[in-house]
C-alpha cells in the first residue's frame, strides 16, 4: 500500500526554506510556504523504478528528511508525478518513494522537479505583514480563520524581540474585518491583542503570540526590549487539511529550546461540538520590559489560560481557554522518568494529549497528532521512529518555569 501523504512536515534546512529572522514578517512568509505555496523546487537528475520503487537522483543535495512528502512535476509518463512519501534516504543526492503499481516504463523522461507541495490550506485575505488562514476542509463543523499580523506596530521599537500576533476569528470581510467570535477578545479593549499602547520599555505589543527573535532562549524568560541577534532561527511545521503546528526557537543553533505553538480542529469528546478549534500560543499581555512567559500551552500539565479555544463546551459566543493532560500527572511532556527506562524495554512510551477547559473541568478534546513522553529526553532532537505503521518525530521543547523536555509529533502513516 502506497503511502498516505495528507500529512506533511517541514524544516529550517529544506532546501529554499524561507527563514525565521530577526525581521518583522518572517512567520507569514514561513506560514504562506508550509500551508499555501509549497517551497524548494529543484531539478530531478533520474527517475528510476524497479518495480513499485523509485529512485529519484539529483545532482546536489538534496537537503530532504526520510519520511517528508515531495511532489514530482515535469516526467512525460504521468504515473510518476504527483505526491509521494519519501520511504528512505539512501544518501544525501538520493531519496526513493512508492508507487500505487509498477511504471510502463522504468525511467522516466522529462524536465522533472522535485518540491515540497503545501498543506493545502487558503489565504483568503491578506496586507503588508497580515494574513487570514483558514483550513480549505469545507466538511468541518467550523472554519474560523487565523489571523495573525507579523508587522513594527507603532508603539513598539524595531529593535526589540520579534513575534507575530495571532488569534482564532470566527468570519471575515477583508484583513481588517472581524465578525463573530474572536479568540482571545476583551469587550473592555477590544484591539487588546492587535493595536499596541504606550510606547517604549513601557508599552504593551499583543496579547496572543507566537514567538520567533529574542535575545536569549525561551527558557530564559528574556524581556522583548533586548536586541535579538542577527541570523536564522530553527523551526519546524508539521499539518494537515485540518490543523497545524509550529516549533519555532528564539535564539541562533538553538536545538534545545523549540516552543509548540499551532492551530486547528480538535477531537472533540462532546456529543456536539461545533467549534473544536485550539490555537496553542503566549497568552501574554504585559509591558515590552517584562520577562516574556513560557510557552506551556500543549506541553505542560493545566498550565491555566495557556491554550486557548474558540468557544467553550457550551457553544457560547465567547472564547474560552484551557490546559492540557496526559495519562501520568507529570508536569511537562519528556521531562521526568514516570515509568521504567528506555534500556529495559527499548521502548519510551508516549500518550495522547486532552483538553480540560478552565473554570469548569469539562473534559473537551484530544489535541491531534501530538503525544506526551513518559521519561526524560529519551531520544535526540528530531529522531524520527515507526509504529504500528505510522512514523513519529521528537522534538525538544521548553515549557513552564523553562523546564527542558520532548515531545512526540506523528509526522505520516506508512
């Protein structure tokens, strides 16, 4: 059976990925890459099949992970193109994928490009440094949009920390017109989270955020009036149809410190649910010169007010927020020994994540795809592992009181 390709996963050293910076603007051009245009095209040396298997060759590296989902374009015989699953990573200018069956003909002919396709979702409206995504799945009980604004907000400094603004909007009419429920809103302020106040060491930038260029590490707890260095930033994005995540660090080589901020549709574990929808970010309004807090919102057990959904359990018109637990009641995913040691059983055991709304206890959802480890750091940063016919990615992660830990991320079924 070929492999599925609904689920897809991009690096910081793809090939042509565009960069977290230290510039305003970075975050969309890294969302409009993942989840609307696709990236990285490159020229396909040889195509060759034995069988149902094919060796695509290219003639530099290629900079592909095992198990990422490409798009061959440009072979003259069809049954080649399309989206595959990478299946092994035989060397650094060779990658092979599947095919449904055995090719006509074993190598292809053609002007042949190898790319990351995108996720697949729309960018309905848009203006300098803003963006409205939605998920393009019209069969989910509700598409909100995500609106995030990446720009110098005029009561800010050009040379403090970087982060978009995000939020969950329930409809829109343009950029700039918000209808319905907004996720986070306050009636009191309601440009609270878009429209900075004051000015300098002293002013308020946002509300809901999702960091990409401080000075120090998540860990570290830095204020956002320091100058961030100059320089690439790691991330990764993994998705599909119907939700998303995004690991990104702050700092330069940081591969210890990746924060876990996403969006999308949830499991819901209510009879009716009509707004499953999570966005995981820094719910964090306070002044340019105090510590930013700690991204805790999917890896850190009830961490109050860090995840935020669209609506709560009784489809009321206001957000709502909410923590997250797991099967042990350890305080942040891949940080603590809760069972016997990867050396006994080879095996590091990991579980779904649930959402349990604040203030009222309801049991709401399952957070998709992600999975808490139940000991401490067992795997490196980004190894991948099969199971049960899916394959899964750790990543390391910062969270409450800058606990280090790992988390589990399913990246495809096989």
């Amino acid at each position: 059976m070929v492999a599925s390709t609904d689920l897809k996963f991009y690096v910081h050293t793809n090939n042509n990925a565009p960069q977290l910076t230290n510039n305003f603007g970075c975050m969309i051009d890294v969302l409009d890459a993942c989840l609307v245009n696709g990236f990285g095209s490159q020229t396909v040396a040889t195509l060759t099949a034995s069988g149902t298997t094919v060796t695509a060759t290219f003639g530099a590296a290629h900079n592909f992970m095992q198990y990422q989902v490409i798009k061959i374009a440009g072979a003259n015989q069809a049954e080649f193109n399309g989206e595959h699953r990478i299946l092994t990573v035989p060397n650094a200018n060779t990658i092979t994928f599947q095919l449904a069956s055995a090719p006509s003909i074993s190598t292809a002919t053609g002007t042949m490009t190898c790319s990351l396709p995108p996720i697949g979702w729309l960018k309905p409206f848009s203006a300098a440094g803003k963006a409205a995504y939605r998920s393009a799945n019209i069969s989910l009980p509700s598409r909100p949009y995500l609106r995030v604004v990446d720009a110098m907000d005029p009561a800010y400094t050009t040379t403090y920390a970087k982060f978009a603004k995000v939020a969950i909007v329930e409809d829109m009419t343009d950029i700039d017109t918000m209808l319905g429920t907004q996720a986070p809103f306050d009636s009191a302020n309601p440009d609270k989270n878009w429209v900075g106040t004051g000015s300098g060491t002293t002013g308020f930038n946002g509300w809901a955020k999702w960091h990409y260029a401080n000075i120090s590490a998540f860990n570290q707890q830095p204020s956002l009036i320091s100058s961030p260095a100059t320089g690439n930033r790691n991330w990764i994005l993994v998705g599909t149809a119907n939700y998303f995540y995004i690991f990104p660090t702050t700092t330069l080589n940081d591969t210890a410190n990746f924060a876990c901020y996403g969006f999308g549709y949830h499991r819901s574990l209510l009879l009716s649910d009509l707004s499953n929808v999570f966005l995981s970010c820094h719910v964090d309004y306070r002044a340019n010169n105090a510590g930013m807090g700690f991204p805790s919102g999917l890896t850190s057990l009830r961490a109050s007010g860090s995840l935020i959904l669209f609506k709560n359990y009784a489809q009321s018109s206001n957000y709502t927020t909410g923590g997250v637990i797991s099967l042990y009641q350890m305080g942040v995913t891949g940080s603590t020994n809760m069972v016997g040691a990867y050396s006994l059983t080879s095996v590091a055991p990991f579980g779904p994540v649930y959402i349990m709304e604040d203030n009222n206890n309801v049991l709401r959802g399952e957070i998709p795809n992600i999975y808490w480890l139940y000991q401490n750091k067992p795997y490196s940063h980004l190894q991948q592992f099969e199971k049960d016919g899916s394959v899964y990615l750790v990543v390391n992660i910062t969270s409450s009181a800058g606990t280090q830990g790992q988390l589990v991320v399913k990246i495809g079924d096989l």
